[in-house]
C-alpha cells in the first residue's frame, strides 16, 4: 500500500472520534486496523486526511495467503477509515 501523506504506524492510533465513533458502530479494533494495514483504496478527503479502504480483488488475496480470515475480510469489506496516516480520525461503514 502506498500511503499519500506517512508510512503508517502500527497498531494504529486512534482519536477520541475514532474511537467513540467505532463503539457507537460496533466497528472491532481488529477490522480497523486490518483496513489500516491492508487498504489499497484511497482518497483524499481533506484536512490533510484520506479515505483508505480495502478492494475486493486485495481481500480475496489476503484470505488466500492467509494474512486474514474470511470473516475479518467480510467485515471489512464495506469498512472505511479516515486517517492522517498516523492515526484513524474517524470509520464507517459503506453502504457502497
């Protein structure tokens, strides 16, 4: 993955937002962080920020090397996080 603004810091970091948003979701730790690690989509959205996700083709890919379980793949398949990428500012899920 390439990353338009910081390598990215693992475990992720996440914000007041972030985490109050993902308890208010349910959105697990576990999914962000796979996102986070994983996503091969991104967007910017501002603010210095981007949308990162992950595509279909890179969760099959993932599930089959075994980085992944199935599970977490269907998880996050419609999760999105936005990140400065140094921390998660906020997650949803897409209904896209």
């Amino acid at each position: 993955m390439q990353h338009l603004i910081t390598p990215p810091s693992f475990p992720p970091v996440l914000t007041v937002h972030a985490t109050k948003r993902s308890q208010q979701r349910g959105i697990r730790r576990e999914h962000q962080a796979a996102v986070f690690a994983h996503g091969d989509i991104e967007r910017a959205v501002g603010g210095g920020c981007y949308r990162l996700s992950i595509s279909q083709q890179r969760l099959m890919g993932l599930v089959r090397e075994g980085a992944i379980s199935a599970q977490i793949a269907d998880r996050c398949r419609k999760l999105a996080v936005i990140t400065d990428g140094a921390s998660i500012v906020t997650n949803y899920k897409s209904s896209l």
